[in-house]
C-alpha cells in the first residue's frame, strides 16, 4: 500500500504498474524510433540512392536489422498480452535471424571499411574493432538469453540488452552526435533506464543489469581504445582483413 501510494499520482495512475506490465513493450517501440530516426538521416544517400554503389551484403545486413526489431517488438507484444506460446515460437525465428544478423554484421562490417578505404583515404582500418566489438557484445548475449530462455526475467533482460547494443550505428547518425563515445553513451542510457525500472518495481537492481552494464562499458572503452592508440597487433590483424 506504501508503495502504491509513493508511486502514484494526483489521477491515481499507479507507476509501478504501469512500469511492471508495459516497460519492455514500451523500450521496444523507443527502439524502433532510435532506429528510424538515426538511419532515416542517411538511409536515402547511402542506400536508396547511393552516389558510388554500395556492396550488397550493406543490404542483406540491414533487412536483417529491420526484421530483427520487428521482432522484438513482436515478441514484447507477446509476452504483454501473455501469448508465450507463440512467443516461443516466434522464439525460433529469433534465433536463427539472430545468427544470421552476427554473421552479416561482420561481413558488412569488412566489406563497408574495404569500400571506405577504397573511397576515402583517410579511413583507418583499425576502425574494424568498433564493429566487430559490437557483434562479440550481441552474439554473447544472445547465446546468455538463449542459455536462459526458461528464465523469462533473465531472458527478456538480456535481449533488451543485446538490441539496445545494435543501436550504435543508428546513434551515430544522430545529427546531435558529433563524437563516437556518445553513440555508446546512447546505448548505455537506454539500458539504464531497465535499471531504473527495476529500482521502481522491484526496490532492487536485477543481477542482469548488475554484470551486464558494466561488462558493456568496459567493453567499449576497450573497442575505443583499441581504435584511437592501435596497437602493432590489431594494426596487422585489421590491415590483413581489408587487404
């Protein structure tokens, strides 16, 4: 009663109820619109109507992006309106689109930082650890949340992690963002906000967030150290992959 009482407003709109039931299905239409915003920025001089033609893996790769966050709205939608059944099996889907984004994701990768450097000289090679960072991130916890898919509270925590880290490349095409860190400073907010609604619901932070947030900084401190001070290794390495 204290709770509900501290949680809800003048109009009697409970927060923590609202926060419970509607929180992931809500982060997942945000999702769509971080998507949309980023890339509808670049979408028409860089795929629609590029002026050097782009390779075609860019176009595998982002119809698999789409599908991927019609997905996971699909499947917040589902577990919202308690059909787990199809979400299991739209689950399956989830999977194998899930694979195939990690695979496509370092082709496009490769194959865009050849198509950089070929075009424009100033591209650095080493670039290649941002990328490939951010689909070790998404492949490790996609593996966790498949691990855990019987365990809804883990699952569902950390496939709203492993997408929230797909964003970089639509943060990065903000037009407010003029600095990399802040495409990853984008990523880490909206998974922030799981950590505030579990402070709201629950009165504590669920262990996910606890290991996963910080092994997701970490991670691309270490990405974006990697590619402003290369080491001599990674320079060989990312020189060799786009020779």
């Amino acid at each position: 009663m204290a709770i509900q009482d501290a949680t809800a407003n003048s109009n009697g709109i409970n927060v923590v109820r609202l926060l419970d039931r509607w929180f992931y299905f809500g982060m997942s239409l945000i999702i769509a619109i971080i998507v949309a915003y980023g890339f509808g920025h670049t979408v028409e001089s860089n795929l629609v109507h590029p002026a050097i033609p782009r390779p075609p893996v860019l176009y595998v790769h982002a119809t698999l992006f789409v599908i991927w966050v019609g997905i996971f709205i699909a499947q917040s939608a589902l577990v919202r309106s308690r059909n787990i059944g199809w979400h299991r099996r739209l689950g399956l889907s989830a999977a194998f689109f899930g694979v195939l984004m990690i695979g496509s994701g370092v082709a496009v990768a490769i194959a865009m930082r050849k198509f950089d450097i070929a075009h424009f000289p100033r591209s650095k090679p080493e670039f290649l650890i941002i990328p490939f960072y951010d689909m070790v991130a998404f492949a490790i916890l996609l593996g966790l949340a498949i691990h855990w898919r019987r365990k809804p509270e883990i699952h569902r925590r950390l496939m709203f992690v492993a997408t929230c880290g797909l964003l970089v490349a639509a943060f990065t095409r903000f037009p407010q963002a003029h600095a990399f860190w802040q495409a990853y400073a984008g990523v880490d907010l909206l998974i922030s906000f799981g950590i505030v609604r579990d402070l709201i619901v629950l009165r504590r932070v669920h262990p996910v967030y606890l290991y996963a947030l910080p092994a997701v900084v970490a991670g691309q401190a270490i990405a974006i150290g990697l590619y402003l001070h290369p080491p001599s290794w990674w320079s060989a390495i990312s020189r060799a992959l786009v020779a």
